[in-house]
C-alpha cells in the first residue's frame, strides 16, 4: 500500500505531459520546477508538437521515451487525460500527477471522466494524485522533487503538508518558506480520485524524513479508516489540522467547490479529538503550531513559566495562557532564591518573572536554565523587549544556551519576530520558534499541550461487555424489515421489539404498557409489577401535571382502577371532554438524574454518540458530547466528564452521587449495539435515568430507527 | 482641563532635564529623539556637568533657561525628581513628563515621593504624564514631538494610542510603524500620577488629527468617569483596547507591576460594551482592527460578501465570519446575473463567489463594483491567491478601482500581505487594508461589526420609574446603621428592613413572617392574606420536601394549624426530633419562571448588576449577565435577552411569555436604589420570581448588606 506510493514521492524519473514551451501555462512551469529543482532523476517532457521544451529534448508520447518512467506528471486538458492515462498503463508507468482540472469539480461529465481515469489506473496498478490540484514535492536532498507550477521550492525539513486546496497550496509554500518551517514533502490531493489523506497518513507514518505533519482538509472521505489510521499515526508524530467548511455558508463554498458532503462541525471535533489530531481554526494558527512542534518537544503537562524583561508582555502572556487552560504555578521557595540570588530587588520571580528592562543576556541565560530545572514547570514562554541598548542577538543566542541541554519545551516572543531567527536555530539542539506577539505564544502553547495530554491519557481498548446477545438483537431487526414495504427510508421498531433489541444488550428499559380503559390499566401494572406510575395520554392537554394527569407510587390492581377512573372523572368535571386517549403505566422509576443518550448517522461521519443532559435545559444549554463510533472504553468516560453538567452527576449540593460508572456502560453497549447491528440508523433513550451509585441507568423512553440496507454507510 | 493638555503635546519649548552626554543612557536617547524627529519648537538639555549634549549648549538647571518652558521631560533619578518638580514649579513650567521609575510601582517609599510629586505639580497647575514612563509622542507634520526614548518615530496618521506599558509601548511604535498605522499621538501614562486615560480620551475626542483611539490598559482608574467619557467619545470615535490582568496569574503580575487594583473580566467586558470600546483579546487584534478602522468605514450592518480566486481561502474566509456572527446572505438575482454575465461558466456566482484561477484584475475590478452595489450587503472581503502569472499589484489596483465611490467597508486578503501595501494605498479615497490569512480579514471585521451595531442601537436614556420613594429607604439605611456598631464592615439588613426598602422602590416581594408555634404560624398566616404556603425551618435537614416540610396553598387558619402540627408530628415519628425550628409562612407565588438578580460592589469597577436564571442550573451553567452601574435603559433589557435562557422566559414550548418588561424594570429600580443609596453593596433577590406576562416580578427571597461609610467606593 505505501510502497506503491514510492514512485509519487520518490521516483526515478518523470514524464511531464503536456510540457509547453509557451511561458505563464502550467506546462511550461511544473517542467521548469522540475529541472530547477535539483531532481536528483531525470525529467522527460513529453509534446507531439515541440522538438524541446526548456532546452530539452520532447517526445511526443510518453510511449516514445526511451525508458520506463515512474511518475508521469499530466497537464493536458481534462478531455486529453484518459487517452494520455492509457498511454501510461501501455508504458508502464507506476504513478501519475494529474493537475488538470475539469473533473468531478465541474459537474457530472467530468465526475464521469474521474470515474474513467480511476479505473484505467486501478487496472494497471497506477497510483493517481489529483486530478484538479497544484502537484507533488518531495524536499528532501536525496530526492528534490518539484512537480508543482507553484513558485516556491521549500527548504528541506520535517515537515510534511498536505492540502486538499491547490490554490492555497501556493500560500502555504509561501508563507512556510517565510517562517522558516522546513518541508520534507508536499502534497495537494486535489479531487483525491485515488490517494487521500489516510494513504499519505500511512506514507508519513514510515517516512523517515516526516516527523510532524499538517493538514488542510475540506471534507474525509472514510472518517471511519481516517479514524483508525489518524489515532496510530498520532501516537507517533503529531497531526495538525484545520478542517473547513465549519459554517453554511463555507458548507456551501465547500462543495460547490470539490464536490465533498457538508461536516458537522462538533462530530468533526470529536473525530479529531479521539484521534489524537490537534485541530486548528485558522491556518495562522497551523503554521504557530506546526512551528513550534517541528522544533520543540511536546510538552509533558500543562504548566508554563513565563520569563520577561518587561511587565506589560508578561501579563499578556499570562493571560492568555490560562485562557488556553495553562496554568502558571506558583515557583518554589527553591527556584526563587535561585532567582532573586542574581536578579535586582525591583524584579519580580513570583511567575511571571519580571526581570526588569536591566536584564542582561547573562540573566537570561540564567533564568532560563533555572526555570526549567524547576520541576513543577512544563514549559517556558520566554519574552524580550528591547530596552534601550538594542541586544536581541545577544538574549537570543543567550536565551538558546540557557535551554540547551533541557528536553522541555521553551518558545520565545521577541516582539516582531516570526519564525525561528537565525540566533535561535541551532544544529546541535532544538531551535527555538519566536512568535510576534506574546498571546500567538501561548495560544500555540495550548494547542500542543493538549496534543500532550492525549499522548498521556490510558491508551482506550474496546469494552468488555458480559451478556451481550447480538443473535437475538440481530432477528428482531431483521423480522422488523422483512415485514417492512421495499425501498423503505427506515422504520421505527415497535415498543416490543425495542425492548428486545435493548434487552439482549443489557440495557434496561422501564417496564410500561398502554391502557385504554381502567381494567386494562389494572391488568397491565399486575403484569409490570408494583408499584407503578400512571401517565395521562392525550393529544390536546400538554401539562399533564396540571390537570392531575400524573399519578405515582400505585401499589395494587384496585389502586391503579382508581387512580384511572379518578382521572378521567376530574378531567370530564374540568371541562376536558374526549382528551384522554388512554394512559401509560409504567413501572416506577426510582429517583436518579435525567440524561438523554443515542446515535445518529451523520453523512459526513458515519455514526456519532451522544450522551446529555435532559429536559429543558439541555434544549437551552446545548450541554451535549458527541464522539465518533467507535468509541474505545475511554471515550464514554470522558463524554461523560466533558458535559458541563457533570457536576450534577457527582452529587451536586449533598446529593447522592450517581452511577456514571454504569452510564459510561451504557454508551459503549450502544456503541457495541449500533456496531454489530448496521442497520440501525437512530437511536434515542430520552430520557435515560441515572440512578444513585451502585443502582444502574433506566432508559424510561426510547426509539430505534433501522434501515433495510447499507447503501448510506461507510467503511 | 483639556486646554492643559496642550503643553504636554503641542510645546513650543521643551527641556529635557537629566539630558545625559553618555550614549545608551535615557538622557542622552530622549534628547537625541528630541532633536532629530524634526520638533517645530526649541529644546534645551539640562545638565549641572555638561556644557553641551549633543552639541546643543546645556544649562545647570530648568531655572537657568533663556525663556520659560512648555514642557519639561524629566530623566533623572527617582530621589532627585522632587527638587527638579520643585524648580519647574518655580520656573513656570506648564507639563511634565517624569520618565524616572522608582515610585509607586516600587513600593511605600516610591508612592510617597509620587504623592509628593503629585501635590508640587498641582499646587503649581503643572501636568504630569508618568511617572515610570516611555514618553508621548505628537507625530503631526506641525509639532513633531519625540519626548520618548523608543527607536520608532511614527509615520503621522489618524490614530491615538495610550498605553499602561512603557516596555510594549516600544513594540507598539515597532509594529504600527511595520503595518503602515500611521499614528497621531502616542502617550504612555506610567503610574498615572495625573494624566489618566480619561483625560486622554477626553483629547483626543476634540484632537482633529485623531479619528481612532487605542488604549492598552492594565487597570481602570475611575471607572464610573470612564464609562461617561468613554460612551461620549466612542459615539464619535471608534476606540479599541486591550485589558489585560484577565486572569489570576495575570492579575498577580498586573499588580505587581503597576499596584493597579484587579479587574474583574467579565465586568470589564460589561463595561466596555456598554461604552462602546471594542474590546479585543490580543495586541494582534488590536492592530489588525485598527488597520481596518483607520482606513476603512465601520460596517453598517453583519452582512458580508466574499470575493475569491481560489475556493479554498473562500471557505476559511466564510468559516471565520460566521463564526464571528457575521451572515454571508445569497446574492440577489440581480447580482448573480451581473456576475454571470462576464464570469466564466465554472465560476460560482453563490456567496462566496468564486471567479476561479484565471479571474483577471478587470473580472476584479467589476465584480468588487458590483458586489458593493448589491443592498443586501454591507462588507466585502476581497481574496487574491496568486495563480500561476502573478499578478498582485494589478489586482490590487483593479480592487481600489472598483471599491472607489463606494462608502461600504472592505478588506483584502492578498495572502502574506500584512498592513496596508502600497498598491491599496489611495491619496483621493480610503486605502484598504490587506491581512495575511482570510481568517484574520474576517475576525477583524467581525469586531468592526459588533462596534456598527453598538453605534446604530437606539441611545439609552435613564429610566422614568415612578413610585419611589427615597428618603423613605434613606431613613431604614440610617436607622440601621445607626443601631450598629461602629466601625462595622458591612451590615445585613433584617427582613422587616429588607421589606421596608424594597417597598419604597415599588418591588414587589413575596409577603412571608417565621413561626415557631401552630398558633404563631395561623396568626401570621391571617396577616399575610390567604393562600399561603408553610416551609420548614431547619438547620439539620436540607430536603425539605422529602420530609414533608412543604405545604401549599393552605387557605385557612385552620389549615395552617393543622399543617404545622402535622408537621411537627411527621418529623417526630420519622426520628427527626428537634429538627424543627419552625416554619415560614408565606404569601403564595404563582407559577413563574425563576431568576436572581442582584447588585454586588467590584473593588475595581464599582456596582455591579447582575441577572441570572435560578435554581441549580444556574450555577452549573454560570449563565448570569453582569453589567456596570449605571444603567440605561436599554441595557437592562439587553441583559435579559443576552442570557442563554432568554427563550424559557419568552414562553418555551408553548408556556405562556413570562413578564420580561418586568424584569427589565425591576433591574432599572434596583439601579436607581444602588445609585440613591450607595451604602448598599451587597444586593439579592434569589429567588425572584417572574410572573405570566403583565402580572410583574416578584422577589421570594431577598438579601440586603449596606456599609456605614462611602470609603471604598469609586465616582
């Protein structure tokens, strides 16, 4: 799989077909790039017209050269590219660039074209980046690979990028030439007719050269591969990633403009927090962040020193780092003493640590190494302003030689300054980034920080769940839809066979039957068991409470008669003629806290968990947590601790806690359930009750959608 | 009061008294500034040991100058500035700026000498900006005044900016001076002595050569004064500030740094809202704004229109708005045929419209022209990503061609192009700013937007509240503090007292008395007006409806006694005894929706208002609005809506409207009770209870703290 990437990244030698000799077109650049670049191979342009191109010698096909090529890169208009694709498979080629445009992003004929190339390539075994993109570099010294018509050839580094925007391709070149972020490869994926993002991942992964790498992505394409290869991939360097399309409006550019389905933005979230990939709003803050990782360590925790020579930075640096979830400990009675043994008395060494505009190069230096000796310190955000004498290089070079020798991370913010500045790179040790202001630093510093601590988190493993029975489940699904018309959308299950289906997974459901009249009503809490609540049914009376709609705690079969004689008799007193429709008996639930749990399809993301607060206020709030199917067993614990009403689960006010324990269960035997059973499309246990520690979770309601088939799923 | 701010920046003489011959020294610096930034008028060092500094004749003393002086800037150490104020006293100096550090950011001793300071220079109507500052600057082609001893003299422009760090003020010079701000008036305040940000706010309101204001804050020295001034001035002028000391460590480092009290943020956000000062979060957001204010118009409304050649800039662009709160509205029909009428087919005329790769400067040109005449938009953010012939200056003249003769506001991406480059420069209309990346271009209007929307809400008046009875509540206050103890911190008001209050400012609280026996409890009942409802009295048992320690609706005195009996005997049977301490009886509320409000005393802000829903989720959720005393009317009703649980109040699923004008009311009267009586600090209802729509609020609980002396309060 990844070996068959090789000749894209690192072939032998390349075709450009379509290679123009008339300057401003495609052709004529990617063929420039190519013999400018220092291709350690050898290039062939290929036109039927031309003698040369660039001073070299064309062919008219690329079954004229005069060897076997690796990599044809084709710039021939779209209509051209499946004669020129056969052509390929005849010659043996073992992977094509396709940067022409006019395929699935323009309509059907062209999605038809794309379809065409796709199989031409899969029967020859050709791998196809593109088509409709900016092309492939490899930046490495061995290699040196420029088949783009983009004007920047980035400096070797560790940095691989990936694009699914050609155009922004050409700024990201740009502006990470401007920071000094160092590239090892890149790559615009274009129409991803053939490699995607999760194939590169895989490519990245085993790549020598790639430590770090970074994504701008419109949509996934197999969330639930992305999902699997992503968390791996994570484990070893870090993904950085800004997903657009977030809002209706970028939805709407999105796919009118690569043909992607709309994301949900929260399940994206998710999806990208599961997995370990740090996403990013901005492509500023992508460039900040893969800055500061292509040079610094992953910092180990979340607490941060700040060095200054100036208050006003410092403060703003602090600020911004506990907006971030940063913390700025207090220093130890040691390292203040450290610190105050050389600095003036005018300076501050509480944290930050104001060393005042007299600060020497020397005290930085000093500083420096103190701070991070200091073993409650994570990282250091250290901070200059030129004072009257002008000694940046000095601090900096000073600043370098304080942190050497310590695997912590430490970022710098020489007012003005973005990227890693010469005085701070360094060959034997980590350079260190500068940001221009003291807020970028710590925004950045956030993001990596919480990289860190999913590095540090138990590593989840799949649940392990006694007395599942996914047979039984299985039949009463498919008895549902046998019984279904064809081509049904989906079906709801019946109240009988959701108790079953939830049943054979152990979740248990409140006990409750429907009852027209009152010896039904009696004759159905017998069968139920005592005690039970009686529930008013009815189409036009919607607070049931008010009109004693509610009845509690019934013991007997005489009890229940009553209770339903009684409130049919006060709602005919009161005027309600004909609202009652029947009543629910239902076992009673003993008192816990109400949460809505389920699953739903999203058509961008295959199926997400949620888990919320009930009632009310969760409509209000919106305090939902979503996760991406499937959920390791840490998932469902940490859905839990993210709602901010999880207070109240704990015992909120002298209450007695309640059993997450067993609510965490429930979402992973849903996330079980909805994994065995791929027909199952929606799923609501609302509300869902979470009784006191040790006692359980009873769904009191629930709905269960299936469909007949798989066409709408993935993976 | 403003008149004497002219010595400080339009001098016709400035000494510069501590001018110092020693190269790196602030003497020598500020002298040096002074003399080649191009100053209008005459400066002259003042040094006992040197003939001449920089080759201009030095006097021995401020008294031995030929003529009297404007202003004198005071480099000297912090022991000897008492004698040099002393002397520019004598010799009918008119302002000062004390560079000097040493005072009070430096302990007892230092405020001491600032005190001192102070006191000289007001008996002798001196100004004094400082002490333990950078300087000010009068960029104006007519004055040129470098009083500081930063490298940058700025360009001359249309900005004011202040700030509370002398350290970043360098940077700030830096920075502006790189993204081409031209600048009016730059001024660092120091410790504040005298000049404060008020007094310049005040200014620049009538300073022709300033249209923009920025302030870096660490701390508010007048709030109540700022808050008049700064609604004044932001009527006319956009002002933008960074606060910072937002966080504990940050507020740690603020205090230390300047000795300026800590701010609470989110009544600092109230604050700056209700005066109309964009408040941003980072130094990088201040001077994006501000490069788009100072060029461009303020936004007449949210609705944004994105122009791209590439699709995916688009996407962030539009991403970014929305998220800012900004709409991308569907073009009407008739732009989209304007549109469509010379873009090529596979371009999208949708909003983002998209003109793809090969959009020239004049498909530039006519679409930017087009899409500012559509009404239906207020903005434009204008994306050019080079394609393959770079063409950037072409288009970025094509864009100043088609935006002239437009009053709507826009904003450029050309990536990697910060500030305003020379080609978007425009002498007859308003130049237009370029950002680095779309996000940043959309941010930025986002802020613009929200101050739009500040401008163009209807202007708040004080309120007409009828009723009120003022010195009946003076005398309670008195009365109670009378009773007290001298010295006493604060005081709660009783319930009787609580009630008294209230009732002279027309709010309506729920009637209620204690019993501690059946025949009490029935007597008191008969008092308050039947229905009433009895709660238990108890300092053992918290859920008092477990226990039956609620009763409701109890209609005679009869039932009163026989529900405090039973009371009694439940508890006893139930092995609480003693648990009882008796009961509330209490006028019953009908059914409303449950809320605090409140008034709360911020050492740093003065009164604060506070609204919130009640009960527990309030607390879990904070979902509380806070804004600064005093109110207009219009801000109380902005607090309701601004709750997240504004819908539950507007009539959730089909429960009736509760009585929001009320509400807003009740907060008015609270305001006018806080502003008439400021020995109250401590204020609340909780809960109160807000009726069906039409039948008012009313407070089931109350709390009332008033202090004997008005010491700790600001205005």
């Amino acid at each position: 799989m990844i070996d068959s990437l090789i000749p894209l990244f690192k072939p032998r030698s390349v075709a450009v077909i379509g290679a123009s000799r008339q300057a401003g077109t495609i052709g004529n650049e990617i063929l420039r790039n190519l013999l400018r670049c220092g291709f350690q191979g050898v290039v062939y342009p290929v036109n039927p017209h031309a003698h040369a191109v660039h001073a070299v010698r064309a062919s008219p096909s690329v079954l004229d050269l005069p060897e076997p090529v690796d990599l044809a890169v084709v710039a021939v208009p779209a209509a051209r590219v499946i004669e020129v694709a056969r052509q390929c498979a005849q010659a043996g080629v073992k992977a094509m660039v396709v940067i022409s445009a006019g395929f699935k992003e323009a309509g059907e004929q062209g999605a038809r074209l794309e379809e065409e190339l796709t199989t031409i390539a899969r029967d020859a075994g050709i791998r196809i980046v593109g088509p409709n993109c900016l092309g492939v570099i490899n930046a490495s010294d061995e290699v040196r690979l420029d088949a783009t018509f983009a004007p920047t050839f980035p400096t070797p580094g560790r940095v691989g990028f990936l694009t699914q925007s050609g155009a922004l391709g050409v700024a990201i070149l740009d502006t990470g030439e401007a920071l000094g972020l160092g590239l090892s490869t890149f790559v615009s994926i274009g129409n991803k007719a053939d490699v995607s993002a999760n194939d590169m991942l895989e490519y990245w992964e085993e790549d020598p050269d790639t430590a770090l790498i970074l994504l701008y992505l419109e949509s996934f394409g197999n969330p639930r591969k992305f999902s699997r290869i992503a968390r791996r991939v994570a484990a070893r360097k870090p993904i950085i990633a800004v997903k657009s399309g977030r809002s209706a409006s970028g939805r709407r550019a999105a796919t009118s403009h690569t043909g992607a389905l709309a994301g949900v933005d929260v399940a994206a979230d998710a999806l990208f927090w599961q997995t370990g990939v740090i996403r990013v709003d901005t492509m500023e803050e992508l460039f900040n962040t893969a800055l500061l990782l292509a040079h610094q360590p992953v910092p180990r925790g979340r607490r941060v020193a700040v060095l200054t020579n100036a208050g006003g930075p410092g403060i703003l640096a602090a600020d911004a780092c506990e907006a971030q979830g940063l913390t700025l400990p207090q220093l130890s009675e040691h390292t203040r003493a450290r610190l105050s043994a050389f600095l003036p008395p005018e300076a501050s060494v509480r944290n930050p640590v104001d060393m005042i505009a007299s600060a020497s190069p020397e005290a930085f230096e000093r500083a420096v190494r103190i701070l991070l000796e200091d073993d409650d310190i994570d990282s250091l955000i250290a901070i200059f302003v030129p004072p009257i004498v002008t000694r940046a290089q000095e601090v900096a070079e000073a600043i370098k030689a304080g942190a050497s020798g310590s695997h912590k991370t430490i970022l710098c913010n020489f007012l003005g300054s973005h990227g890693v500045p010469e005085s701070l790179r360094s060959l034997q040790a980590a350079s260190i980034p500068s940001f221009t202001f003291p807020e970028t630093a710590a925004i950045t510093l956030g993001r990596a920080a919480r990289y860190g601590e999913w590095l540090s988190r138990p590593s989840g493993a799949p649940a392990d769940l006694p007395g599942i029975d996914a047979d039984a489940a299985a039949q009463t699904i498919q008895r549902a839809l046998a019984g279904a018309s064809e081509g049904a959308a989906g079906l709801w299950l019946s109240p009988d066979e959701i108790a079953e289906v939830l049943g054979a997974y152990g979740i248990r459901q409140a006990r409750q039957r429907t009852a027209s009249t009152a010896d039904e009503a009696a004759s159905a809490a017998s069968h139920i068991g005592f005690p039970v609540a009686l529930k008013l049914i009815s189409q036009t009376l919607t607070h049931k409470t008010d009109v004693g709609g509610v009845r509690l705690g019934l013991r007997t079969p005489e009890e229940v008669w009553d209770a339903f004689a009684g409130m049919a008799r006060r709602l005919e007193v009161a005027g309600h003629h004909g609202a009652m429709q029947g009543v629910l008996v239902q076992e009673m639930v003993p008192e816990g806290v109400e949460i809505i749990a389920g699953a739903s399809l999203d058509p961008a993301l295959g199926m997400l968990l949620m888990v919320g607060l009930g009632g009310v206020h969760a409509e209000i709030f919106k305090d939902v947590a979503v996760r991406v199917h499937p959920l390791e067993d840490i998932d469902a614990s940490e859905m839990i601790a993210g709602l901010r009403a999880a207070p109240l689960l704990k015992g909120y006010r002298g209450a007695p806690p309640a059993d997450t324990g067993a609510l965490a269960e429930l979402l992973l035997r849903l996330d079980r359930l909805i994994s065995d059973h791929p027909q199952i499309v929606d799923l609501d246990l609302n509300p869902l009750k979470v009784l006191h520690e040790g006692q359980g979770v009873v769904a009191v309601d629930a709905r269960i959608r299936v469909q007949p088939t798989e066409a709408q799923r993935f993976g």
